[in-house]
C-alpha cells in the first residue's frame, strides 16, 4: 500500500483518523490552556511543564498494570468510555477555584488510563491494515496530529485570550465527547485480539516476552528516551516565551508534519533504513542553539527543523512491528506509547527542575546534549536490517 487513495479506501480508516484527529484536537487545546492556568495560578516553570506534560508520568503505572488490556478488550467499547472519561477530566479541571492539587491528581488519572489507549488505537490500526500498509497508515495518523497541532495550538491560543483558561478546557471537554461519537458510530464492534482476561499478571508475561528480545529492545529505548528529553525542552516553551508559547508549539507541530509526510509518503526502503540515525540526532541538535538564547525567529527556525526528526519515530515503529508477532502488535504498541509518554513526562520533569536551578534556555540546552548522546550510544544495536519474527 503506497498511495493515500488506497489507505483512505481501507474500510474503517477513516473513521479511526477521525477519532484521532478529534482527540488530538481535544488534548492539544485542553494541554495548552491547564499549563497556561497553572503558570498563571503559580509562576513555576517546573509546574506548568508538568501540567503539560506531568500525565505521562502516570503512564507507567498504567503500562505496568494495565496493558494487557490493549489486546483483551473489544477495542470500539473502550475507545468510547476512554474518550468520554477525558471530557468529564477537562471539565472538572475547568471548575473554578479548583486547588492545584486537585488539578494534577486529575492528570495523574487521566495518564493511568490513557496508557491503554494508546495500544487499542495502533494495534486497531494495525489490524485494519496490511502489513505493508501499517507505515502509511501511521504516518497518516501522525501528520494529522501536526496538522491538529498547529492547529490546536493556534486555535488553542486564541480561546485562551478570548474565553479565559476555562473556557478553553470546556471546549476540549466537548471535542473528547465528538472523538466518543465518530468511534461509537464509525468503527465496527470487533472482538479483542487476544483470548483471556486483562490482568496484572497477563501484562507481565507479555511485557516480559517483548523485552526478551535484544532487537526489541534498542528499539523501545530510541523510540523513549531521546524523545522523551526533547519533550522536556518543549515543555518549556511556556516558561521561554510566555506570550509566544502556542506558536513555538505550532511550528513544532509543522516540523513533525513535514518529516512525517517526507517518512511515511516518499522514503523508499533503503533511504528509511539510511535516514533513521540521522533523523534521531536531527531531533535534538538545532535545540543546541538555545545556550545562546536565541530570538523569536530564530527559536522558531529551530524547533521546525528539530521536530522533523520526530519521523524517525516513525521509522523504528516499522522496525518493531517487523520484530513483532501479530497477537502481540497492540500491547507491543501501548507499551511503546506509554513508555514514550512516561519518558515525556520525565523529561518535562527534569527540564523543569534544572530551568528553576538555572533558565528555561539553559534546561533546553542540557536536554539537547543528553538526547544526542544517547542516540549516539544506541546506534549500534540498531544498525542492520531487522529479522522478521513470527512467533516469540
């Protein structure tokens, strides 16, 4: 599968891109307007990164206890509670008066149950397509999260100046009950893709079988980790520039569209599996400009260029369902989407705490230098073209 009309032919994809757009849209708004409410609210930069991002914090308790569930529960059912627990969240947190404390125990519940979400909707999305229809698909997906996102943010900006914080929240809370509506209308009841009960134990032995493998594993730490760090210099863009956060997030969010569409669309093979080193350290090295913090342009010039990296992400997603068995595809994906939303939420965490030690700038910086060094350090055990596994 190589071309959009063929994908968009696919049956149910284009309601399951709906649902995500829509729920992109709703987490973009409802993120920028909570970290700006809570920068407003306290002045940290530690704080509003962690509003912003804290959520991914929770996600390994959920990865932990949870995700076995990604491939034991009919995935349209869960889908629709997930999405309508997310507006009931954006709405409480819209509550005036609402103490900080009671605003991050929020984000630590929405962060445990979204870390099944993210395995039902990819391993959906991975049985609804061939095999070699799963990149496309992915990159699809992932462009309409940069569209969404620049959108969002830029949409989300403008609702925050003309209906305050609040207002803002209430407008994701009803974008996540649209997201509920296209999945319980759109997708088809289909049954889980694994026999058995969702369990602690069953969540282990599954997440025991996919680190087994040496392959899998350099590939979960480069989909996570350097990753993960950049998402703490982007959790700074409010603390940076204030008054300009939402277009630093747009243009991130354009950067991303780019090299999604460049991966996904118009790599043949053998350039994706030469393009992917490179792409992990274009990722983190225009960050390296902020030790000189750098004006508004020339901020912007660097998060466009560095967010194109993000499509090595894509990359090493085809690598590891290469090394996957099918059965496994939806807990092997939620594992690496909690996994990178954890390292996301770590990341904003020590970004946040070295910006209070020192600046925003500063942070971004020592976030850079560790994100190539670890890509640096993996490179290796990802060299060469991946075995495809069929049973593990």
């Amino acid at each position: 599968m190589r071309t959009y009309r063929e994908l968009f032919r696919t049956p149910e994809f284009t309601p399951l891109f709906a649902t995500g757009a829509l729920s992109v849209a709703a987490s973009t708004v409802s993120g920028l307007a909570l970290g700006t409410l809570v920068h407003s609210a306290t002045g940290s930069p530690l704080l509003s990164a962690l509003a912003m991002f804290g959520p991914s914090l929770a996600q390994v308790v959920g990865a932990a206890t949870l995700l076995s569930a990604a491939d034991r529960l009919r995935p349209r059912a869960t889908m629709v509670v997930l999405a309508l627990a997310f507006a009931v969240a954006a709405a409480v947190q819209a509550a005036p008066g609402l103490p900080v404390r009671a605003v991050f125990a929020v984000l630590a519940v929405e962060g445990l149950i979204s870390s099944v979400g993210g395995g039902i909707r990819f391993g959906l999305l991975n049985e609804i397509l061939t095999k070699d229809g799963y990149l496309l698909g992915r990159s699809v997906l992932n462009m309409a999260v940069g569209t969404l996102q620049i959108c969002g943010y830029a949409v989300g900006g403008v609702l925050v100046a003309l209906l305050s914080p609040r207002g803002a929240l209430l407008v994701g809370a009803l974008l996540y009950v649209a997201t509920a509506a296209v999945t319980r209308l759109g997708l088809t009841d289909r049954p889980p893709r694994a026999t058995g009960r969702p369990s602690v134990a069953a969540t282990w032995r599954v997440h025991t079988r996919l680190w087994a493998s040496v392959p899998r594993r350099y590939v979960y730490l480069a989909l996570w980790v350097p990753n993960g760090l950049i998402a703490g210099c982007e959790s700074l863009y409010v603390s940076y520039a204030p008054d300009y956060a939402g277009l630093l997030f747009a243009c991130a969010a354009l950067g991303m569209l780019a090299g999604d569409t460049l991966a996904g669309r118009f790599l043949p093979l053998r350039w994706r599996e030469r393009l992917s080193a490179p792409l992990r350290l274009l990722l983190a090295v225009p960050y390296l400009l902020f030790f000189l913090e750098p004006g508004l342009f020339v901020a912007l010039a660097a998060v466009t260029l560095a967010s194109v990296g993000f499509a090595a992400s894509l990359l090493l997603q085809e690598r590891l369902m290469q090394l996957t068995p099918d059965e496994l595809s939806g807990q092997a994906l939620g594992l690496h989407a909690s996994g990178m939303l954890t390292l996301q939420g770590i990341g904003a965490l020590l970004a946040g705490s070295i910006a209070e030690l020192t600046t925003p700038a500063m942070a971004m910086t020592a976030m850079a230098t560790a994100s190539v060094a670890v890509t640096l350090a993996l490179a290796p055990g990802l060299r060469g073209r991946p075995q495809v596994i069929v049973a593990a």
